[in-house]
C-alpha cells in the first residue's frame, strides 16, 4: 500500500517555512531570503518517505495585508491550508515574544476548527530554557496533534517530521511521479531563482516593487538552455538601479542566478535579463493569474 497526501507549512513571515521545505525535500524548490514575504505563492516541494508521497505547500507568510498583493498572498496561504491533509504551523521560536502574526493565526484556526501541528523552528538561536517555555506558552494558547523543536537551517530534527508525516499521509497512489522533487516548471523555476538574487542584493523596498518573468525558454543542440527574463519594475527610476553603473549590479546579479540555474538543473545556462518599466503591474489581474493568486481576494 501507497500513502500520498498534501501538507500545508502555514506560519508568520520569515518563520522558516521555505528553509524547512527544502531541508525536508533535500534540495531547493523554494526561494529563500531574510526579507518577509518573500514567497509569493504556493510552493509545492515532494518528498518519498518509505512508501508515503509528501508534499510540502509552501504557502506565503500569513500577515495584516494592507495592499491587494498582500491579501492575495494572504488568501492563497489560506486556500492550501483548507486543501491539505496536515497543517503545520512553522513558528521561529527565538523571537523574544510570540508575535502578533503568529497569534492571528492561531487565532484563525481555532475558529476554523481546524487541527494543526506546531514546528518551533530556529532552537539554534535560542536557549533550551527558552523553547521550553514557549511551547508551554503556545500549547495553553492552542491543543497542537504534535509539537517539534528543530533547525530547518542546520537540518536538526526535521527527520523526524518527515517520519511523522509518512504515517499521517491517507492511503493513495503516487500523485506525483516519485522522482519529481517539485511541480515547479523550469520557467517558473528560472524566474523564482533570479528574482530570489534581486530580493538578496537590492535594498528597501524596491524588490518588492518588482516581478520577474521568463520570456523565452530555447533548448539548444549542445544540451544547454537559452533562458531569456523580463524583470519588470513601477517606477521608471528603479532600472537605473537594478542596471547598476554600466550594468555592474545587474551582471553580479545575473551571475548568481544563472551559477544556481546550473546546479539545480545539472546543465549549462545561458541566462539574459532585460530590466523593464511596467506602470501598475502591482494591479495587473494576468501577474495574479501567473502566481496563482486570486486577483479580488
């Protein structure tokens, strides 16, 4: 008998859902940064465990939205939480106090009815005496199924969830060839991996006034890949910034991504970014449609 079922990572921007989810699968399937809200959609990243099939959503940081990105992204963490067969609720533990994202959350599933296990992530940075009295914080807040203490980043006790959650997944046929790591296509992929640089080396606000998308995907005869992205940005000013001083910023950028592309694929890439002026695109129900997101969420 197979077993094969979803399991949503829910939590607070900057918990460490994307780092868990590629701790767990073994290889990156999700960007990650140390700016919140780096993740825009759902993520989906699989992992064999025995003869069980998980996958892993790796949903957006649920947060007080303000703008109608925010309450898509809001949304769509929702949306995969309601669809899955396990809900884990990934909290960084080494913050001082239990933060107000995290108890609107707790909140929210205890209104749902919904059943949840708790992952404290980040014990590294913290005191044993200090996760201790959270979890008991926590538990009188919430009655967790289960509660995990680990370091998605050093790979501390992760195996244990996986272990966990091959047993809690319901009896089914592979949904996923087993080999896949990821429903990722490798245009998305692409466009994720350089946007992922861009949020790492510009500063402020400006990556997130910017999308990344894949215009063209060649193969070539030699085995490797032609990847021409569009970076499109709201403001005419921030190409400047993006191009960098004869282009110096965006080519260190671009190198990086293109490096990563070629590990993660194991082939040669030719990577070519063109940085674009697009008015509104924050307001463009087609980047919405591309993502997942529900434009009138």
């Amino acid at each position: 008998m197979t077993k094969a079922g979803f399991v949503s990572l829910i939590g607070a921007p900057n918990a460490g859902k994307s780092t868990l989810m590629n701790t767990m699968i073994g290889q990156k399937v999700s960007i990650v940064t140390p700016k919140v809200q780096t993740t825009r959609s759902c993520i989906r990243g699989i992992a064999m465990e025995n003869e069980s099939q998980v996958i892993f959503v790796d949903t957006p940081g649920i947060f007080q939205p303000k703008r109608r990105l925010d309450r898509a992204m809001v949304s769509a963490a929702w949306q995969g939480a309601g669809d899955s067969d396990v809900i884990m609720l990934v909290h960084d533990v080494a913050r001082a106090q239990i933060d107000a994202d995290t108890l609107r959350i707790l909140d929210s599933i205890k209104e749902k009815q919904v059943k949840a296990a708790l992952i404290l992530n980040k014990i590294d940075l913290t005191t044993p005496e200090h996760v201790i009295k959270r979890t008991s914080a926590l538990s009188e807040l919430y009655d967790f199924t289960k509660i995990f203490m680990v370091s998605a980043e050093k790979a501390k006790g992760t195996d244990d969830i996986l272990a966990w959650l091959a047993e809690q997944m319901p009896d089914s046929p592979y949904l996923y060839d087993p080999d896949d790591l990821s429903d990722l296509p490798q245009r998305l992929l692409a466009a994720e991996i350089l946007r992922e640089k861009l949020f790492l080396n510009l500063h402020e606000e400006l990556p997130y006034q910017l999308t990344v998308e894949t215009e063209e995907w060649v193969e070539r005869d030699d085995g490797s890949a032609e990847v021409r992205c569009s970076i499109y940005v709201a403001r005419e000013g921030h190409r400047g910034i993006i191009l960098g001083k004869g282009g110096k910023t965006i080519g260190r950028i671009g190198k990086a991504a293109r490096q990563e592309l070629e590990t993660m694929l194991d082939r040669r890439v030719h990577l070519f970014t063109h940085v674009k002026f697009r008015k509104n695109w924050l307001d463009d129900p087609a980047r919405y449609r591309d993502w997942g997101l529900d434009f009138n969420a």
